[in-house]
C-alpha cells in the first residue's frame, strides 16, 4: 500500500470511530442544526450584519469580519473544485444529511466556522472558540466529510482570516 492510500485508509478508520464514538443524545440532531447554521456561511454572514448594524462604533470591524467569513467560504468553494476530492462512500460511513455538492475537500463549513470564530473573537463577548471542534465534529458525526477534509477547511479559514486582518491594518 502506498502513502496516498495509507493516509486515505486512516482517513477513513477516523470518520467510522467518529461515527461510532458520538453517540450522546441528540448528537445527531446538534450536528444537523449546526450544519443548517453553517450552511453557505448564512449564520456567520447572519452575525457580521447584525454586529454591523447594532455595533456603530465598530461597524469597520464588523464589516472586516464579515468579509474574512465571506472570502473563506468564497475561498473553500473554489478549492473543492480544484481538489475533486468526493464525499465519503465507504458503506461502513452513514451519511445524515443532504448536501449541495459532491466535493467534499475543504469543508466550507469547517472554513466559514473558523473564520468567524477568529474574525468574530476580539467582538464578541463570550468565546468563539468553541465553535471550531463543534462543528468540525458535525461534518463528522453526519458522514459528509473526512477527518482531512475538515482540517484543511479550518486552516483555511484561520488563514483567511488573519490575511484579511493584516491586509485591512
């Protein structure tokens, strides 16, 4: 077996320990809302306006923040079409919820979340950390990406968002 598919066979034996490993009540549930949240960055874009429009005295922060969740989720999209990488397929993997495309690498959930978790921090007056692990774990739990996939997408995200804070400074 070669490293590429090495690496794709623990890819996978980590999304079916995942599926199997979170099973507390309403897990499932949890990890739809979460994806609904996250869907086309619609929660994160949701939040940024808000701020932007309650928030006079920092409506520039807000609107930079808004646009580093914006470029990221822009930047994840464009990635899947270059990667072509397909959602998981594996029979052992039970796929919980709908999608709007097959590509499946970077997770532009993973990516928007994280943006906003980084953009939105030095706003928000409770820790938005926590979304991170969330809602990679999500993708996770309802069989649309692999472990990879949501990897790449925080990066992305993080990486994003700092580049729009240092362009904008």
């Amino acid at each position: 077996m070669n490293v590429k598919d090495s690496l794709a066979a623990a890819d996978l034996r980590l999304l079916q320990a995942v599926q199997r490993g979170v099973v507390f009540p309403g897990a499932q549930q949890v990890a739809t809302g979460l994806s609904h949240a996250g869907e086309h960055a619609a929660a994160w874009i949701g939040i940024g306006a808000a701020g932007y429009l309650l928030d006079r005295r920092r409506r520039r922060e807000w609107a930079l923040a808004t646009a580093s969740v914006v470029a990221a989720h822009g930047a994840s999209v464009v990635l899947k079409r270059v990667a072509r990488r397909h959602r998981p397929l594996d029979h052992h993997v039970e796929v919980r919820v709908g999608t709007p495309s097959r590509w499946s690498m970077p997770s532009s959930h993973a990516t928007s979340t994280t943006a906003a978790a980084v953009a939105f921090a030095p706003l928000l007056p409770v820790p938005t950390w926590p979304l991170v692990p969330a809602m990679l774990t999500s993708r996770l739990v309802l069989g649309v990406h692999y472990p990879t996939d949501v990897t790449a997408g925080a990066l992305l995200g993080a990486a994003t968002a700092a580049a729009v804070r240092r362009i904008a400074s």
